[in-house]
C-alpha cells in the first residue's frame, strides 16, 4: 500500500502500538491525525512524529475533533483509517 500523501487517523495515538504506527507511517510519509485522551502524551507524539516527517494534527478526544479533522481530511480522497483503540 502506498502511504506516502496519504492520510492515517489514530486513536490511541500518543502511545503504544498507535505511537509505533504512527512513528512508521510518519517515516514513510504519511499524512497524520493522532487522538488520544491524554493531552501531555498526545503533544509529546506530535513532537516525535513531526521530527520524522510532516507536521501531524494532534486531537485531543474531549475536543471538537470534527472541525480539527478537516485539515488532514481534506488532504486526501480516500482518507485511512487505523483504529488501535482508546
């Protein structure tokens, strides 16, 4: 699968297995949406994730992500999801 200006949405994303995918896609570069309910270990990924490739939009899951999600969504026709759960 090609990930290279693709867009990946993950939940659980600051930590675990949702950090290791993102790390990898962000290597390859993907375009990222991390989500996680902690907001200190969520902007520490988006740190991490930024260094290996393009900038990603972080989420926290108590906020309006609808509205927050537009800018990585509207990047991509066929948007990609990967759900490592909260």
């Amino acid at each position: 699968m090609q990930i290279k200006d693709r867009v990946f949405v993950i939940t659980g994303g600051g930590r675990g297995l949702g950090l290791a995918m993102a790390r990898h896609l962000a290597e390859q570069g993907g375009i990222l949406a991390l989500i996680d309910l902690d907001a200190q270990v969520l902007d520490a990924a988006v740190t991490e994730c930024q260094n290996l490739g393009e900038a990603p939009t972080g989420l926290s899951a108590t906020s309006p992500m609808k509205r927050q999600l537009k800018r990585p969504l509207h990047r991509s026709k066929r948007p990609v999801v990967a759900y490592t759960g909260w």
